[in-house]
C-alpha cells in the first residue's frame, strides 16, 4: 500500500458498519463493479435517496483495498457538477462502503433501451466533456470512461467510478492496464505514456456510440478491438503520429500493410460536417495531436451550448399564479437570446417528496422542458441541499445564520445583480455563494423567495 493512502487516514473519524446499518436503509441493487456491490439506499433522517458503493477488501491489500481508497481521496477533492458527489463513507472490517450522490441509471442501460438523438447525445457529450475538463485541469485522469461510469437522470448526466483515476501530481508508475478494451486509446494499447487524452479517446468512442448505438472498436478481445481502431482510424505511421514506430508494442501489434483512415466516411452517412470534425479530432491516433477536453468544448460544434448558464431558482412557497406569470415574463426576456445560452434551473426543493408531488414544481418544470425543446439546451436542477454541501466542501465552515442567510438571497431583477444592502447580507456569504456557483459553471444566479 502507499503512502497516500493510508487506512489510518480515512477511517479515524469514519463511521463503522454497524452505524452505516442504522443510517441507511438498503433498498435494492443498482450495479455490480469488478470490486463490489452498488446499492440504493435512503438515509433515514433525512430521506435522500443515496447510491453506497460496498468494495470488499481483498486479501492481497491487508485492509482497504488500493482501488477504494484512490476512489474515496479522489471524490472528497472534487466538486464538478459533471462528476457524481461523494457522501458519506463506513468502514468495516472486510469492506467499505462510499455513500454517494444517487442517478437513475447508467448510460449503458439507457443505450440498451433508447435510441438517442442527435441533439441528445450532444447534451450528454457537453457534460462529458465538461466533467472530464473538470478532473484534467486539477491534474486527473480518469481511464475508464465507458457507458457504464456515466449516469443519467433525464440527461443530467455525472461521470461516476473514480476507482481507476490517476493523479497525475502525484508522479507514480503507470499502468497499461487501464480502460475498457473497446474505449482504449491507441497509445495505451501501443504501449507510450498518456495522458488525459485517453479520456478524449474513451469519450470520442462513447459519442459514436449514442449516435449508432454501437461502439466500432468493439471486439472479442485486446487484441481484435486493436484492429478494430485500424480498421477505422487507419494504420499509425511515422507520417502522421511522430516517433510511433519505435513504440514498445508496435511491431507486435502491427504486422500488416498500412490500411488508410476511414472514419470520415464511416460518420458522413449520419452526421454533420462539424459533428464529424469533433469527432474526428477527438479520434485522432496520435495524443499529442489529439484535441483536449477543454479544447473540444470550444469546438464550433458546441457553439450556443456552454455560453451562458442561468440558474432560477423556485419557491416552494409560491403560488402556481405567481410562478406561471414569473415564468412567462422570463420567457418573453430570454426569448431572443435562447439560441445562445444554455438554461440551468436551480429548484429549490426541500425535499424529494416536495419535487415529486408539488404542483408548482411540476409547472417549473415543464418550463424548463419548454426551454429545452426551443433552445436543445439541457437543464439541471440543483436543489439548496446540494449547494451547501458543496459549500461546507469548500471548507467555508458556514454557520447556520450564514446558510440561512444565503437561502434568503434574492435577485433583485433579470440584470442578474445580488443587492446584498437591500437584503443585508454579510459581503463574505455572498462571496463564498458565488464561489459555490462558479464550481458549477454558473455566471448568474437568478433567486426568488
Ligand atoms: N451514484 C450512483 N447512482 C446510481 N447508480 C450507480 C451509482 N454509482 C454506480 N452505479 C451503478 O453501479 C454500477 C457499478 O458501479 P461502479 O462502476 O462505480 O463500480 P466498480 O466496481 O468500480 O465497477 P467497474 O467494474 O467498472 O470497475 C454502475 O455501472 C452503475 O450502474
């Protein structure tokens, strides 16, 4: 075991087993990983339904296995919109148990029922991206980006399974033995040191696969899905990826005539010049050539999408007549710049039950679906809760006069300007607030009470 990860370190101030049981109620079985079980749980005070991901500790590791506890180190550092949230966590004497953020499903299950759109598969690719962006500007990588590590909960999607996620800071060996073999980049199989590019590879694999339902690099074994990229993307070569030849696994793995890039014409039947350029890039079999994620998310592809994000946040104490008036003038304002923005409802729900039942919920709702089907921007709806976990992840150690101070935040019009004097707010809470909004990619919040 490493120095980094020590069992000691996590589990002092954790909660046992025993005292997981009493919290957590386990409803049902979501997946099972190569390490473990994931469960559906519900927190018992409180009612929010939570994912726990039981890992079983092997022999070999004496304690924590080495996977859990890069996963539990990797997501306590990280708050991404993009990226599932990390809870809680138990130890036990043979197992540990990460209580996470709970979604739906999981892009795989959803592939195997839906066909999506074009439009959907770029919402879903946007937040990809933006997650995957998220992790490679803070120095990780994650390795295993496949369907099945993403989730949905009606296209807000969270990249999830941080179990095989390197920090690239902290400057250990590298494995080749990473990623899914059908979303493994070139380089890996070829044997070079990677990067974060192995991502852009993995994601460039799964957009093809929202739009064919079907990943072209699929094979029966390392070695097939290697010849599969071959296939598409061409035989790597001195001409267009510099100094391939010399690579470890090259000779072993390449023993054919050179066979030419045909991934173009394999998208052209379905796709747009631009989609096919993104994807194209994302593809490229040389990383050093390869777009990044952050790049990707400029790509004219995406133009419109990622400009802008507004948050609005809903009373529960409103009228529906209220809501529904606010909610058409906002429309009429927005209207012009729809093509240019992409719309994040914030709704304060105070608990589940309020989102599934309220009326006025419901209206919000269906208002940002209208939005949605104007503009093809995709809404995420964020409730207070989260935000203040978010805030305490911080470290802002906000007491309960400050929270209750920034639920009393209002916005005073659509010129997205706080009036901290009108509202008396202490400047530092409404500063640590919209530090929380910008790890959310937020600019502007939009508040009503
Ligand atoms: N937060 C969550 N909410 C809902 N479902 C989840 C959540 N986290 C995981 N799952 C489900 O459980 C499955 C396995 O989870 P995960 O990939 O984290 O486990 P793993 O043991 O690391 O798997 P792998 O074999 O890919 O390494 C996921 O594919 C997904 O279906």
């Amino acid at each position: 075991m490493t120095q980094e990860f020590s069992f000691q370190r996590i589990s002092t101030s954790q909660m046992q087993t025993v005292e997981l049981k009493k919290k957590y109620i386990l409803q049902k079985i979501l997946g099972y990983g190569q390490y473990g079980t994931v469960y559906k749980g519900v927190n018992q005070r409180t009612q929010e339904t939570v994912a726990i991901k039981e890992l079983r500790h092997s022999y070999k590791d004496q304690g924590i296995n080495v996977q859990a506890l890069r996963e539990i180190e990797i997501l306590k550092s990280i708050q991404c919109q993009q990226i599932v949230s990390f809870k809680d966590l138990a130890c036990g004497e043979n197992r540990t148990f990460i209580i996470m953020e709970y979604m739906e499903e999981d892009l795989l299950t959803a592939l195997k029922r839906d066909t999506f759109s074009e439009q959907q598969a770029k919402m879903i690719m946007l937040q990809v991206l933006q997650g995957l962006a998220y992790l490679h500007n803070k120095g990780i990588i994650h390795r295993d980006i496949k369907p099945n590590n993403i989730l949905n909960k009606n296209l807000e999607i969270k990249i999830c399974d941080l179990g095989m996620a390197q920090n690239l800071k902290k400057l250990k060996p590298q494995t080749p033995r990473i990623q899914n073999h059908s979303y493994r980049a070139p380089e890996v199989f070829l044997g070079q040191k990677y990067c974060s590019k192995v991502d852009v590879w993995s994601a460039g694999v799964l957009f093809i696969q929202l739009l064919f339902k079907s990943n072209p690099f699929q094979g029966s074994s390392e070695h097939s899905c290697f010849q599969q990229i071959l296939k598409y993307c061409g035989t790597p070569q001195e001409e267009n990826w510099n100094g391939v030849t010399s690579l470890i696994n090259y000779s072993t793995l390449i023993k054919e005539d050179p066979q030419p890039r045909i991934l173009q014409t394999l998208l052209e039947k379905k796709m747009s010049p631009l989609l096919i350029n993104l994807i194209d890039s994302m593809l490229t079999l040389d990383p050093s050539q390869r777009i990044t994620a952050q790049d990707a998310l400029q790509h004219p592809y995406f133009c419109g999408m990622n400009i802008e994000r507004y948050f609005i946040l809903i009373n529960p104490y409103y009228t529906d007549a209220l809501i529904k008036q606010m909610l058409a003038e906002k429309k009429a304002k927005l209207n012009n710049k729809l093509k240019q923005m992409s719309l994040t409802i914030l709704m304060e729900t105070k608990s589940l039950q309020f989102r599934k039942s309220s009326k006025k919920a419901k209206i919000a709702f269906d208002y940002s679906l209208i939005l949605f089907s104007l503009n093809s921007v995709y809404q995420i709806i964020i409730s207070f809760p989260q935000v203040f976990h978010n805030l305490q992840q911080q470290k802002q150690n906000l007491s309960t006069t400050s929270r209750n101070q920034i639920q009393r935040l209002y916005v005073i019009d659509l010129n997205h300007k706080i009036d901290i004097k009108e509202y008396n707010l202490e400047q530092s809470i409404v500063l640590a607030f919209l530090e929380n909004l910008s790890t959310l990619n937020c600019q502007y919040c939009i508040f009503h009470q």
